[in-house]
C-alpha cells in the first residue's frame, strides 16, 4: 500500500483502524471518555491534540505518531550541524537513538525506484536520505 506522507488526514487514518479491527463505538466512547458524536468528530478531523492521539494510539494499539515521523524524515530539512545555540537557557529535549527507518518507510522508499516513479538522485536530494543508505536498502529489498 503506498501512502502520501506529504498530506496526512489523521481522522481518517484512525476511522480506518478502528474499521479494521472492528471495535464499537460504545468501547471507544468509554476509553476516550468522549460522547458518540464527539468520537465521530474525530474520523473528520484533519489534525487532533497530541493527547487524545496517544489515548488514541493505546486503543487501537497502532502509533499514529510515527505517521507525522515518517513526513519529517520525508520532507523536513535536515538540522544545521554548524548550529549552535549558545543560550544558556536553552531546554533539553529528549533524543531518541532508535532509527525511524521503519520497514514500511523503507519498502516506500524502494517501491517509488522499482516503479520508476523517482530515481535514486531524486530521492537522495528531495527525501536527503544518504546515498549508501538508499544503495543498501535498494541491494537487500528490491523485488527481482
């Protein structure tokens, strides 16, 4: 399945789920402590609050956030390595050292050079994924 990284409609990726895994309504309704139309609100919703995302996540046992992960990797410029940020008031955030090269990015990835729909310079430059790193998922995921 090739998904559009670029455009994301978190409702309906969460409907879809929901749909999947056929859960009610009422099941729902009671975990997100929300009313029937306010959980039928959320399928039309084109971003929701991190919080009820991650509520979100737990029940459906699918993590929605790596959705919006996958289009930073995608389509964000890559940090400044020069930067530096001399402030001492500056705040930590967290750093995390698991890749985010998940396998479904990856297969994305190759798909889009086997269909011929970009080539192996266009991805390097648009998606700046480093070019051994491209080379090596082409070698061991390309469908012969």
């Amino acid at each position: 399945m090739e998904f559009n990284y670029k455009d994301i409609f978190i409702g309906q990726l969460i409907e879809k789920r929901v749909n999947e895994l056929n859960i009610p309504l009422e099941r729902i309704c009671k975990f997100l402590k929300l009313s029937e139309s306010d959980v039928i609100k959320i399928f039309f919703e084109k971003a929701i609050d991190t919080d009820l995302l991650l509520k979100v996540s737990k029940l459906l046992e699918y993590d929605f956030f790596r959705i919006y992960s996958h289009h930073i990797i995608l389509y964000a410029p890559p940090a400044n390595i020069n930067y530096k940020n001399n402030s001492k008031n500056s705040v930590r955030l967290p750093s995390f050292n698991k890749s985010l090269y998940t396998p479904q990015l990856i297969e994305f990835i190759v798909e889009l050079v086997e269909t011929g729909e970009k080539r192996a310079f266009e991805i390097i430059k648009e998606y700046r994924i480093p070019k051994t790193t491209l080379y090596k998922w082409l070698k061991k995921h390309r469908k012969e």
